[in-house]
C-alpha cells in the first residue's frame, strides 16, 4: 500500500459517507435533523475535494502511483 | 298488539335513542372522565329507558320527552361551560390544592372530605410512598389526585443532563400482517420499490412480516411471524459514524506522515472538519 493509494481509499470511504449523509437528509422527516445532514454532507464535499487536490499532487510528484 | 311484541319494540326504541343520545351528547369524554352531574344525568336516562321499556301502562312518548330533556339540559349546560369560566366551575367542580410548598393542605383536605388514608393510597398510585417526596398536589374535579414531586425525586431527563438528543417524529407503520399499507408509505415520501429493497437487504420475505415500522430517519424496524430468524437492526447510521470516525484518525496519520508543511496543513484542517462534523452528528447517529 503507498500513501496515495490510502489518501484514495480515505477518499471513497468520505464519498460513500457523503452519499449516506444525502440519503439521511432525503429520508428524514424532521427538519432540524434534515438540515444538520445536508450542512454535514456540504462539510465532507469539501473535504473531498480537498482530497482530490492532494491525489492530484501525489500524483504528479510521484508518477509511478498513478492510478488506472 | 301483543305483551312481548310491544316490548321487543319499545326495547329497540329505547336502545337506539340511548345509543345516538351518549354518542352525541357525550362526544369523546371517558367514564372517569364525567363530573358527577353528567354521572348522575346519565344514570337518570337509563333509568327512564328501562321504566318506559317494562312499563307497558306508560306512554313511549313520555319517556322519549323525558330522555331528551334530560340529555340536552346537560348538553346546553356543556356548551355554556365551554365559554364561561364561572359557569365551568360552578357545574364540574373546581380542582382544590392538597398539598403545597411540600406540606399538606389540611383545611382543603377537610373540605373535601378526603381522609389521610385515601391520600397516601392515591399518592401510592403515583409510586409516591413518602408525602415529603411531593412538592405540589391537586385533588383534580373528577377525583384523581395529580402529583408534582420535588426536583430531586423526578426522572432525570436528557435536559437535565444537558445532552443533545436527536429529534424525532411519528413512526409510520408501513407493513401489517404481510400487506403493504401505501397511504403511510407514502405519506414518508417512499414507495414499494424502497420497502422491497428494505426488505431484500434484511434477507425477510414480505408475507413473513407481521409489522413493520419506518422511523423518522427512515429506517425500518420490524417484527416477524418466525421469532426464530434475527432480524439485523438498521446499520446505516452506527456504519456512517464509523467510517468517519475511520477518515478522521485516517487524514491525522496522513499529516503526521507526510514532509510537506502544505500538506500536513490542508491535512490537519480537514480531520478538525471531521471531527467537528462528527461532533455535530453524534446525538443523530447514535442508536
């Protein structure tokens, strides 16, 4: 395992609970509870991305972990 | 016209006079519920019933009249009280303070002539075995006794210990004895095709199901014919506060292990996200 395919695995661990978040927030009827799992799911978003930004460089440092 | 055909008459007569009377006049109130003038009220139309009934010398008429003054005297009399305090007070009774700041209200006891004994057995009745648990206690007009106990002898509550609970509203029961029940359903904006799956990840078949409820963070709970099959609680929300848990720990070992300040920065500022996130959740997710 190198360090860029762990980021990347951490990266879809936080999509896939980026994706439950979305599903909490459609399914629950309370309101309170809707709004905090949207604000929550906009939180992940942008740890994603931020994410992404690292691969991205990890990836161009160092070519050979490119992934497919 | 014969003796036992005029009774069988008068009898259906009366029994569905009596019947639309409590249903109209009585609307939703309980037994326990009626002051003692509607008690008694009550007991006076069902004596008339049975009089005129047996008593074939009388007049069906007569009775009727009688009936219907007597349930709608009481009638109007609820209407009145239902605008006025003082009418209220005066027809179905005042609620009298018996016990106050901790210390029994002997005078009002008096009035009421309630003995010391029936007080402890109502206190008993609300788990209450020591008068110097209750702070406040009012003999209410239909005679329950209602208890305010002290502070320090109430459940505590998550308010009192100050934790955040995670809000709910009304279950909806979506399954029944193996049939689908669409208007709850989608009442929660969810369909068939939704329960199925629901039903599919459990591993149940749907006439295997006696009840099924759906949260209101939709998830389904539900009970089966079969007791013997375990059927597996909701996973999703415990699954979600530990993958992020996960992610979290996760992106601090990535800023520790790597030589960047940049890196480590933009790493150590998304695991505070997370946690802070986390943090947030905590009270939703936890089951």
């Amino acid at each position: 395992m190198t360090v860029a395919s762990n980021v990347k695995q951490c990266m879809v661990t936080l999509k896939a609970a980026e994706a439950t978040l979305s599903s909490l927030a459609q399914k629950s009827t309370e309101d309170q509870a809707k709004k905090l799992f949207h604000e929550c799911m906009l939180e992940v978003g942008k740890a994603i991305s931020d994410l992404k930004k690292r691969i991205a460089q990890l990836e161009f440092e160092e070519p050979q972990f490119k992934g497919k | 016209m014969l003796d036992w055909v005029d009774i069988v008459v008068r009898s259906f007569i009366f029994l569905i006079t009596l019947f639309l009377l409590t249903k109209w006049f009585l609307g939703k109130k309980q037994l326990s519920q009626l002051s003692f003038f509607e008690y008694v009220t009550g007991i006076t139309i069902g004596s008339i019933a049975a009089e005129v009934t047996m008593g074939l010398e009388r007049n069906i008429m007569h009775g009727l009249i009688s009936m219907s003054i007597w349930s709608l005297v009481p009638f109007a009399i609820g209407l009145v009280s239902l605008k006025s305090k003082k009418v209220r007070d005066f027809a179905e009774g005042k609620a009298r303070i018996i016990i106050k700041d901790g210390k029994i209200m002997e005078d009002n006891l008096k009035k009421e002539r309630y003995t010391i004994d029936e007080l402890l057995e109502q206190l008993r009745n609300k788990n209450v075995f020591e008068v110097s648990d209750v702070e406040y206690a009012v003999l209410e007009p239909n005679g329950h006794l209602s208890v305010l106990l002290k502070k320090e002898n109430q459940p505590l509550t998550a308010k009192d210990l100050q934790i955040k609970v995670a809000p709910i509203k009304e279950p909806q029961t979506v399954i029944m004895d193996g049939n689908i029940l669409d208007e709850p359903l989608s009442n929660r904006g969810l369909n068939r095709g939704w329960l199925n799956e629901e039903l599919d990840k459990a591993g149940v078949s749907l006439d295997n199901v006696f009840l099924a409820q759906v949260d209101s963070y939709g998830q389904l709970t539900m009970d089966l014919y079969d007791d013997k099959i375990q059927v597996p609680s909701p996973q999703e929300k415990p699954l979600l506060l530990a993958s992020l848990k996960k992610c979290q720990a996760d992106l601090e070992m990535f800023a520790l292990q790597t030589e960047s300040k940049d890196a480590q920065r933009a790493y150590n500022k998304n695991a505070d996200r997370l946690t802070h996130i986390i943090n947030k959740l905590k009270p939703m997710l936890h089951v």
